[in-house]
C-alpha cells in the first residue's frame, strides 16, 4: 500500500455499511460482538473497527474516508459517530474515545452520507427523496458538530442504473448546499482479453463524469447558487 501511495481510503465502504453499526468495533476486542453481517452473509466479528483503520491509515499515509450508515441508521449514528471521531473531550462520546486510548482526535475530514443507496440490493434501499431528505438533514447535523468537514453524497451506484441521471438532481436538490461531492461509481474490467476495447473503456468513464457535471451545473443554476459540487470517484 504504502508503494501505490493512495491518499485517501474510504472506511467501511461498500454494501457492508449500510448494516453495520460502528459502536461494535470500538472498546477492548474481547468485549465486541460477533454479529450476522448481511451484506456478505458472514459472521462480523468486530475485532477491526474504526480506531484499527486510523491506525492502519497512518501506517500507509493515507487519509481517511469515513461512511456514516444511512441504510439501517440515520442522524444519530452519524453525529455520534463525528463526536467520536473528531470532538476533542468533554462529551460522551469523545471522553467515549479517551477511554479506548485514544487521547486526540482522529480529525477526519472527509464524510460519506451512506453507500449506494440507490441500489435495489442495498439493506435500507431508499428512493432518491427519501435518501435526499435523509442526507441533507443528516448533513447539517454532522457539520454542527464539526464545521470543518467536507461531506459527500452518494450517486447513483453506476451510469446504467434505471434511475441515473434522475437520482443525482433530486439528491443535489436537497443536498446542494450542505454537501461538497456527490459520488460516482463504476468498474471496468477486460473479461475478453481484448486490451484495445478496454483501454477504449475510458471514453465511458469520460461521458459517465460529464453526465454528473452537467447534472450539477444544473442544479447550481436551478438554486441559483454560487457554489461548485465537486465529484468523488470512489468506486
């Protein structure tokens, strides 16, 4: 990891954290449950969890990315979740983390508002409304308690979903002014063994990121809003 030089690792990403809950894998690992983990269909065990990923991240120099669960969970998780993290002492949860060893705060940056909610296979799928609502008032929550951050909302979870470009006009309409990205996801693989069409590939990748652009520039003129969306390529 530390050859490849990757700046920032988004944790716990994918499926997984729309049913996770973070408390479990904080505290002494003896004392975490083993829980059923949806997603995957496995057992969680827990014994890696948020302050074993800061850990690994300096140990790679990596910045962190942290997913707060807007499948199962919603404001709460998420805000606690924030004072955990960055709240330096003196609240629940941040004397919470001195008591775990860990007497700084991890001072993360940047936030991700769920994981691919769009998706049909996701645990607490939601419509573009009911995740848009839910982002945006989880959002305002999380920057009360640490303005500093930057946040990020999900798009949709790849170009050809039935619902894209739809998903992200509605999502930025509720969002637009509280989040800093909106995300973008897809993969591209070479199962033909044809090198060409897959290098060709990229031509994909560059319409798929000026669909999103255009969507926002939209919406920026719609709100009639001085401020620029970025986008977070983070799948």
């Amino acid at each position: 990891m530390n050859e490849l030089q990757v700046p920032i690792i988004r944790y716990p990403g994918g499926n997984f954290v729309s049913g996770y809950n973070w408390e479990d894998g904080v505290g002494p690992r003896e004392q975490r449950k083993k829980k059923l983990e949806l997603a995957w269909r496995v057992i969680e065990t827990n014994q890696f969890g948020v302050n074993e990923f800061i850990e690994w991240s300096k140990k790679v120099q990596a910045d962190t990315m942290m997913v707060v669960n807007l499948g199962t969970r919603g404001i709460d998780e998420a805000r606690n979740l924030m004072e955990y993290c960055n709240h330096p002492f003196g609240s629940y949860y941040s004397d919470l983390r001195i008591k775990h060893d860990y007497r700084e705060p991890h001072r993360i940056k940047t936030w991700c508002l769920g994981n691919e909610m769009d998706g049909s296979w996701q645990i607490g799928h939601k419509t573009s409304q009911e995740y848009g609502r839910l982002a945006g008032e989880t959002a305002k929550a999380m920057k009360c308690v640490d303005p500093n951050i930057e946040l990020v909302a999900c798009g949709s979870s790849h170009p050809m979903m039935d619902t894209f470009p739809e998903w992200e006009a509605t999502v930025l309409e509720h969002t637009y002014e509280v989040v800093d990205y909106i995300s973008l996801h897809s993969y591209y693989g070479n199962p033909e063994n044809d090198t060409p069409n897959y290098l060709a590939k990229s031509l994909d990748m560059d319409a798929y990121i000026k669909s999103v652009i255009a969507v926002c520039d939209f919406i920026k003129a719609k709100k009639r809003s001085p401020k620029t969306i970025y986008l977070s390529f983070d799948e």
